[in-house]
C-alpha cells in the first residue's frame, strides 16, 4: 500500500473514524456538573459555543481534570481514598513488548478499542506507553519509521520510553490526580510490587469516581 493512499484522504473520512470522538458542544454558561457527565461517558473534549451558537473554545478531560485538582480540598473523603478501595483502574492492560513493530502495536489497539497500550521489558515488566499522540508529527517521509520495533519508533519520534506514568494501587485519588498534571498524560499504568502491569486508570475512570461521588 503506498503511503499517499491514505495520505491524501479527505479528512471528513477520518473524523472520529474511531468512533471515540463524537462531536458535542456545550454552552459556555453550562454548569461544570455538565461537563463531568459528558467526560465520565467517555467523551475526551466539547466545543463550547456562546450564546449565538459561535465556537469560541474548546474544553478537554484534561482541562477538567486541571479544575478539580485545585478544589480537591472539598472532596477530603475521596481525595485520601486509595484508588484501591475507591474501585479506579481496569484490571485488564493491553501492552505489548518493546520489541514488537510499531505498526503491530498499534493495531492491537485498534483491535481493541484502545487509545493507548503499556509497553513492557522482555520480563514482562512496564517500560513505558504507546498512544495515539506518539503518531503526532508523523510524515510521508518517516512512515517507513512504523515497521521499526516501537522502541526505536518512538526514539525517532523523539518520544523515548520512561518509565514515569505509573502508580500504584495503594496510592490517594489526590496522588493520582496531581500524577495525571504532573505527567501531562491521559492515564497512569497501575503496577505490582513486582513492576508488572495490573491495571490502568483513565481520566475518564477520574471522572466517573468524581460522578459517584
């Protein structure tokens, strides 16, 4: 397949070919009680338009996530909670080693459905994360650069793997939240005691642990 056949498509082909990414708006006087139940649905960002319907910005998860981390004071039950017995993280990780092709990986995570999957070690333990946004700043030229193990991808993608989006079961709502701004990432990599992936948590998994409370 020659690169410029799906470089050159329409780009009203590609919207929200995932179907993760409906396009939704919201008023820029909607109550942020809106907007958390937008997010904890799964929705990662709305436009947000003023009263003559114009666009005049748009809001992400992260966006909502940077709010309620300045007002966690108000929530000391669940800001101390450990993500443990708050119920966050799904249980099941999607990873793949850091020898697999690039392109491999990625379509595993469209195969499952994922925006993201956890890169491990050849003993199986987290070395990093694969996401939608390592394809950001990909080329014609260096589309070649997919067929390469997704270690190398990413050092060409000036993405090089680290081990920093990770945490464990035991620690706060609090930690967890302040962890998601300091990383500027969508998700943190829950691991074992012993450095193995047991989970994941979201910021749509934020948002829904903010929604029940």
């Amino acid at each position: 397949m020659k690169v410029e056949s799906f470089t050159e498509k329409p780009v009203g082909e590609i919207a929200n070919l995932s179907n993760k990414d409906p396009f939704v708006s919201v008023k820029g006087t909607d109550s942020a009680l809106c907007i958390l139940d937008l997010f904890a649905s799964g929705v990662h960002r709305a436009a947000v338009n003023n009263d003559n319907g114009e666009l005049v910005n748009v809001v992400s998860q992260f966006d909502f996530i940077r709010f309620v981390a300045k007002h966690l004071d108000l929530l000391p039950e669940l800001s101390k909670q450990s993500i443990k017995d708050a119920g966050l993280g799904q249980s099941w990780v999607l990873h793949v080693r850091k020898t697999e092709r690039a392109i491999s990986c990625f379509a595993k995570m469209v195969e499952n459905g994922m925006n993201a999957t956890g890169i491990v070690d050849l003993e199986g333990k987290l070395y990093g994360q694969l996401s939608s946004t390592s394809l950001r700043g990909l080329t014609a030229e260096t589309f070649k650069s997919l067929r390469l193990p997704v270690e190398e991808f990413l050092n060409i993608q000036n993405e090089p793997l680290r081990k920093s989006a990770v945490c464990v079961s035991e620690q706060s709502f609090e930690d967890v939240v302040n962890r998601l701004i300091a990383e500027s990432t969508h998700r943190l990599w829950i691991e074992n005691a012993a450095g193995f992936p047991a989970g994941v948590i979201s910021l749509t998994d934020i948002c829904l642990a903010l929604k029940n409370k």
